[in-house]
C-alpha cells in the first residue's frame, strides 16, 4: 500500500480522499503547512500531497528526495508555490489544472454582485431591523464593460456568465484561444475601457504585481477590481492607494499576496499584524474572502479524484497527463517525454 503524506488539510479536504483511497492508497493528513520546519513529518512516506500555501522551497525539495519521495501532488491548478526547477529530474510534480471552473468563476460574480448592490451591507442592516435603503444604490451590470485577464477554463466560464447578464466582454491572454469568439485587446486597451477587470490568470514572473500603480492609472476612475486567482498579481499597497484616492472603486478579492500565515486561519481573537490587509478589510467597498472560491462540494470531489488519479498514473508507470514541467511549464507538452512523463 501506499503512504501520502496529505499537508495543509482542513476537515472538508478528508472526505474525498478517504473516499477514493480504495485499498492500495493510505493518506496521512497533517494540519501543518509543509515547509522547512515541518518536512521531516515527509519521512517514510512515498509521496506528499500539497495545497497552495504550502512551501515547497529549493530546500524542501532537497529533504523530500533525500527521504526518497519522487512525487509531489498538488491538489490545486498553480504551482508557485513550488519550486519546479528544483524538482526537474529528480521529483516528479502534477496537479489538479480544473477542478472546477464554474465554482471559482460563480464566487467571482458573487463576490461582484454583493459589493456593486451592497448585499452585505443590507444583511447586517435589516437583521438589525434597519429597513432603511440610503447608500445601498448600486449600477446595472447590463451594457457594463467587463475585462477578463486570463481565458483559460475558469476565465472562459467567467466570460459566459458575464455575457448571461448583458456586460460587454473584452479579454487580454499571452495565448489567446482559437475560434472561442472572445473579443481580445491589449493591457492597455483592457485597462482604459473596461468598468470591471476581474484577474484569472496565473501568477509568474510576467504576472506578479500586474496590477500596480501605474496600472491602475490606467484604468477607468471607478473601475471595480475582482482577484480570484493569486494574491500577488494585484500590489496591495497600490490598490490600498488607489481606493484612497478614489480611483478604484471598489476591490473584491478571495486571495491575498500575503495571505500564507493568514488565510484558512481564526485570527478573530487577535490582531492581526498585516497593517494593509487590517485597512484594506476597514474600507466601505472592499470585499475579502479568504480564499474559497474553490470551496464546493462538486470541487471537493473532482480535486480528491484527480489527485489520487494522478498518484495512481504515476506509482503504475502510466502517462502523466497533468505532469508539471521546468523545461517548457504546461502539463502535457514536454518533447523530451520519456514514458509520457518529464524526464
């Protein structure tokens, strides 16, 4: 049988893996993130299985092959957190690239229509019998300009739903998709016509503070901010100054750029420490959830099944069709395949 060493779990990850374990895999669930100080829980284990904060550092890296792990399954679509590099040749690295689109691309529009119509505002209101409507006006998406940044799955299904409520959709993508319709502009011209941009693209080194203050200056005066991908595509402090300053107006955002010692955490008997995140929170029109956009039972599910998909692909010598590669970094698509995997 084999032992996955599962980190960063919360009690609704359990579930799914226990129910697609059947009698050839075993899952060890630690609560730790995995990083330098907890990687010595790795040992005499066959593989890890890893989530978004954890740390998968050069150094890691270099521990879990000395424990004699060749695989590092991640249970979600980015890999930043790991370092690939490292990994090239010596630890074999997959991923869930779509659990499920329409579960972040829904918490997307959500995020958006409870901010743009006040829907959290009004809740706290009347359940303090306060029926009162002052402030609570918001805009018609209907004839709105959207900007979608990134049209893989989860933007495509995002770009749908906008055009199910009437909006004008315009996109940006390094690789745009063929044949999809989608009516692709530069940065630029995203930027400067777009009243909402909502951000659905990988974090990298080309993306990483994409959205800045000399972006935003860019940008339309009121323009609406939506971040369901990684923190650090969007510089807090700059966005922090730009709703200051009135030019943003308003930010709704599941993730965070420093959010690894926060999110998935109670912290509502301390302070927290973050002084950007503690103003960003304070102000009238930002929303900040922490990091569930993926957080549907349906996810859950595809998530528990892919992963362990993979373990089993990887652990039989079959082909690893969600493989992550230094050599080229899209799954699927290394020349140098040997045995349908990396290397």
């Amino acid at each position: 049988m084999l032992k996955i060493a599962v980190f960063d779990t919360k009690p609704y990850d359990e579930p799914g893996f226990i129910k697609y374990a059947g009698d050839d895999l075993e899952f060890k669930f630690f609560e730790s993130r995995l990083s330098e100080d907890t990687v010595q829980l790795a040992q005499g284990f066959d593989a890890v299985c890893v989530f978004v904060n954890d740390d998968v550092n050069a150094h890691v890296v270099d521990r879990l092959y000395a424990y004699g792990i060749r695989l590092i399954a991640l249970r979600c679509a980015g890999f930043n957190n790991v370092d690939i590099r490292a990994c090239f040749g010596r630890i074999h690295v997959v991923r869930v690239p779509a659990y499920s689109p329409y579960a972040v691309a829904e918490h997307a529009m959500a995020l958006l229509l409870t901010s743009l119509r006040r829907i959290h505002k009004a809740y706290i209101r009347t359940r303090d019998f306060n029926f009162t409507l002052n402030g609570l006006t918001g805009f018609d998406l209907h004839g709105k300009t959207m900007g979608v940044i990134g049209t893989g799955k989860i933007g495509r299904v995002f770009i749908d739903i906008c055009r199910g409520f009437g909006m004008k959709v315009i996109a940006y993508d390094l690789f745009p998709a063929q044949d999809s319709g989608i009516d692709y502009v530069t940065l630029d011209e995203l930027y400067a016509q777009s009243d909402i941009i909502s951000l659905h693209c990988p974090l990298t080194e080309q993306t990483e503070h994409m959205i800045n203050t000399q972006t935003i200056e860019k940008m339309k005066k009121g323009v609406f901010l939506i971040n369901t991908s990684r923190g650090a595509l969007i510089d807090s402090e700059a966005l922090l100054e730009g709703i200051k300053s009135r030019h943003v107006g308003a930010a709704c955002l599941d993730v965070y750029e420093e959010e690894a010692d926060i999110f998935f955490q109670d912290y509502s008997g301390h302070i927290v420490e973050d002084d950007v995140l503690a103003r960003l929170i304070s102000m009238p029109n930002v929303i900040v959830t922490s990091h569930q956009a993926f957080l549907t039972r349906d996810a859950l599910d595809n998530i528990a099944q892919t992963t362990t998909d993979n373990i089993r692909a990887f652990f039989s010598d079959a082909r690893l069709n969600n493989e992550i590669c230094y050599q080229c970094g899209h799954a699927g698509e290394c020349k140098k395949q040997r045995r349908g995997k990396c290397f």
